[in-house]
C-alpha cells in the first residue's frame, strides 16, 4: 500500500504580500489587513492545529518574520516546520540574481536565528522561478522546493536549465516552432502544489493593481474544490499527496476557522490519510522514490 499524506502548508504573507503581491505598499489600510493577519490570524491558526495536533510547515517571509517575531517564534515552540519565503514576497522574476541570493541569505539567517536550525524547505514568493531560483536552491542546501505545479500529487525532482521558446510574430515561426525541453533533473525534491487548493484568488479582496472582489462562498470551495481533489486522491489513486496552501490572511478570519476544522477532520475520517509537513514528505519521497505513487491506473 501506498502512502496519502497531507501537508498544510501556511505562506504567512500578512504584510509582506501587501508590499510584494498586492498592491497595497501605499495604502495604510491595506497594511493594516496585513497587520490583522499576523497579529491576530497567526493565533487563531496555532490554536486550531494545537487542538487537532497537527503538525504544519510554514513559509515565512523575512519581513513576517521581524514584524511578528513573537508569532513566528510561538509557531516554532509548537513544532511546525519553517521554510523560506522571501523577505517582502518580491517576485523572483524581477530580481537579479544578487538580489535574489542575498534575500535567501537573510532569509534562512532568519529562521536560523528562531529554530536553531538552517531551514530545509524553500517556497519561492508569488510561485514564480528566476532563471537563478533551480541554482539558488542548490546552492543554499535546500533538501526541497514546492513552488511549481508540474504534477497535482507526486513530488519529482526539482530540475534545472528547462528551456522553450516564446511565439515572437515578428519573425518567421520556423525561428519559435520547436517543443518544450527538460532541463536535468538535481537532487532537490519538487513537491507540488496548486492554485486549486490556494485560498488567496478566491478569497482575497485586492483593489489593485487589478480589482478582484475576493468573495467566494467558503463552503463552496471547500466542497467543490478542496474535498473533491482530496476524494480524487484517496479514491482513485490511493496514494500520494496533498499540499494544501492556506494564509493567515485567510484561513487566519474567524469565519474560516470552523470550515479549515471541518476539513481536517474530514481527512481525519480517512484511515490512511496522515496530516504531516512538507519536510517529512521529502524524506520519504528521498528514501523511496515509489512511495507516493498511484496505485490504479489514475495519474
């Protein structure tokens, strides 16, 4: 038999994705939601997982991590895992690669300086690669990235140098016409993820840069989103994993508490399903590549 584990990954934002993601870097109200979500959503979600006993990974950004120090510490005293996140969730694609080095740098420096311990897991800001990230990650001795979405339930191996070509209409198409090609595969585990089970676009009113009104029914998106792709998971393959990336800015808001309980215990109804962080799905996908895969013919 193989393995289902679920792994709730919480990309504490707050008001790092404000700065970086959300358009709201001039607007003190916007901040201020961001200042809600550390402050107050950090505590409420502790205080869920210390109910149900779950341990969770978190991404933190550098930024997250110095404004609600005493937050981020108490999340570490609990035991979940903390990753890298960038510092103010800046875009990879806009950093030279100096940039990008020296925030991982302070990044890991940082949760460094709360665990004790240099972080393994690495979460790129607005899940986006750099032509550096793939190298970046070597470099600075992650044991895993989960950023990218090239499969829905199996970790891989993070790769490097995947190249392609762009449409370019202004020249002949025999100059662009050619296939996607792999890069090589490192030893850094890739473990996806999925817009699909991400709070943030349904959920999240943003005024800019493009108005998004953010007010999706919850429960919707839990039974027709979240729970299908996890009865897809346990039903059909039976056996895999499932990462599911929630917020404090979110999943932090009173009224989503009782639903994120609900789901867990939901998954809890499932004897072989088992709530574990990110970095412990690395290591047993490092031990033994097989233990994630499907065991019907489901992908």
């Amino acid at each position: 038999m193989g393995d289902i584990d679920v792994a709730i990954g919480v990309d504490a934002d707050c008001v790092a994705g404000w700065l970086g993601s959300y358009g709201g870097a001039d607007s003190p109200a916007d901040l201020s939601r961001g200042l809600a979500a550390g402050n107050e959503g950090i505590p409420r979600m502790r205080t869920l997982f210390a109910e149900e006993g779950i341990d969770t990974s978190w991404y933190v950004p550098g930024h997250t991590l110095e404004t609600f120090r005493d937050e981020i510490e108490a999340v570490a005293a609990d035991g979940h895992e903390l990753g890298v996140h960038g510092y103010s969730h800046e875009n990879p694609t806009d950093l030279s690669r100096q940039q990008e080095d020296e925030i991982l740098e302070v990044s890991i420096e940082l949760i460094e300086e709360v665990t004790g311990e240099a972080p393994v897991g690495h979460r790129a800001s607005w899940w986006e690669f750099s032509e550096n990230t793939p190298e970046l990650v070597q470099k600075h001795g992650f044991d895993y990235d989960s950023s990218l979405m090239e499969r829905m339930f199996e970790p891989g191996w993070m790769r490097e140098g995947d190249s392609w070509e762009k449409i370019r209409y202004e020249e002949a198409p025999g100059t662009w016409m050619t296939p996607y090609e792999y890069g090589e595969e490192t030893d850094v585990v890739e473990i996806p993820i999925s817009w699909y089970r991400d709070d943030i676009p349904p959920m999240l009113f943003i005024k800019q840069p493009i108005y998004h009104a953010g007010y999706k029914d919850p429960e919707m998106m839990y039974e027709q989103y979240y729970k299908p792709q996890f009865d897809f998971l346990a039903d059909r393959r039976g056996a895999g994993v499932y990462t599911f990336t929630i917020h404090p800015d979110i999943h932090g808001l009173p009224h989503m508490i009782s639903l994120l309980q609900d789901f867990i215990r939901y998954v809890k109804g499932h004897d072989d399903a088992t709530f574990v962080t990110l970095e412990t799905i690395a290591e047993k996908f490092r031990d033994d590549p097989s233990v994630y895969e499907s065991e019907t013919d489901y992908v």
